[in-house]
C-alpha cells in the first residue's frame, strides 16, 4: 500500500463547476499538507500548504485536513479552464526542511 | 537567480551511456531536493540536502545514481550506464522555508 493515494482521474468538469480533489494517507505522522498544481511540461507550483486538521482558504482555493480520517481535499470554485492541470498532494511529518511524500497526481480538464 | 534552473532541459541518451543533470537553486535556499517523476505516476524522493549536513541519499534507487552539491548552490545528478528505465523527468525543488519551489525539470529519454 502506498503512503499517499490518490485518484490519478482524469476529472472533467465544465467551466464554472466546483472541484473537489482528495487524498488519503497512511501515516499518521503526517502533520504538514500541501497542494501543488503541475501544467505540462512544468515543475509543480504550491498552491496550498495547512498546518494539521482544519480548513484554510485562498481565493477560490480552500483545502481541509481531517486528521481522524486521514484524508485531504482541495475545493476548487467557479472553475476556470485555466485551472486545467495535474493537482499533486503532498505531505511531511516534519516542517520546512523535509522530503515530501507525493500522491500521484489528479489530472484535471475545465471545459468551456 | 529568480526560479530553480535546471539543464539541460531535454535529453536523449543512449542505454549504457552516463549522464549529467543539473540543478542551479534559488539563492539563499539552503535546501535542494532531486525527485523523478515517471509518466502518469507522482514524484519519488530521490536525495536531499541540507546545508552541510550528510545528504539524505535513502530516494536513491541504485548505486548508478549520485548527486553533489557544492556549498549552497549548484547541485549535479549523475546516473552511470543509464537503463530504460531511467527514462522520466527529474525534477530540483529548494527551500528556505515552508514548501518547495521547482524546476521545470529535466525530461530523459534512454533509447
């Protein structure tokens, strides 16, 4: 079993749709949680990045840790086409200077 | 410089042959992470520094493969008599802090 799982998709959504991306992990170790978002050819960018459980909200972006369940989720509002990418999770036990465990990526397509 | 710089951006290669990647960090940043991502799959660990500190090699997946850093800045993966397998996009993130900031990375094709 891998330590991080995710849905690879892909998710098609039409333009203005509400995306919801998840993750579940085996570690209970974990404490610090991460989004990245990869267009192609491109390194991830960090969208996200929560501190335990809890929600934390960006613009049209909030994600939310549950801990007792070992699962986490990146909501997307009013889609975008220009959000169409590869949407990564990621994980640590330990803050800052750590190698991060990956999901395997959800591909996302926001049509018009 | 303002991003992670990594070079070539492409690369094909012969199986057998070695090669060279590198990696030029944001200044500053006193981490430097290699990963490999293979096609459809997410990103595995492969080595990391910190500073001075001993590198964390445990990502490393054969002993054809090794990484130097000099200081706190550029950083070289090699891998020696490179496998088919080896064939995936290598990515160099740094950090100072709180999450991670890459490259665009390198794609290698061993043909």
């Amino acid at each position: 079993q891998k330590e991080v799982e995710q849905d690879p998709g892909p998710l098609s959504v039409p333009e203005g749709a509400i995306v919801s991306l998840n993750c579940t992990y085996s570690n209970s170790a974990f404490q610090y949680f991460m989004w990245y978002r990869q267009y192609s050819r491109k390194g991830p960018e960090l969208l996200m990045y929560t501190y335990s459980s809890g929600n934390k909200e960006d613009g049209r972006f909030t994600a939310q840790v549950d801990k007792s369940s070992k699962y986490i989720s990146l909501f997307i509002r009013d889609s975008q086409p220009s959000d169409s990418a590869t949407y990564l999770c990621a994980m640590s036990a330990i803050d800052g200077y750590n190698k991060l465990i990956f999901g395997a990526g959800t591909r996302l397509a926001v049509h018009p | 410089g303002a991003g992670v710089s990594q070079s070539p951006s492409n690369k094909v290669t012969e199986k057998g042959k070695d090669v060279e990647l590198r990696c030029d960090p944001i200044s500053g940043h006193t981490a430097l992470y290699w990963y490999r991502q293979r096609l459809g799959q997410g990103l595995e660990f492969l080595i990391y520094f910190q500073g001075n500190s001993a590198p964390d090699k445990s990502g490393l997946p054969s002993d054809r493969f090794s990484a130097e850093r000099t200081g706190e800045s550029v950083s070289t993966l090699t891998i020696q008599r490179t496998q088919q397998e080896d064939s995936a996009v290598y990515l160099c993130a740094s950090s100072l802090a709180a999450g991670y900031t890459f490259g665009s990375g390198t794609r290698l094709t061993v043909v």
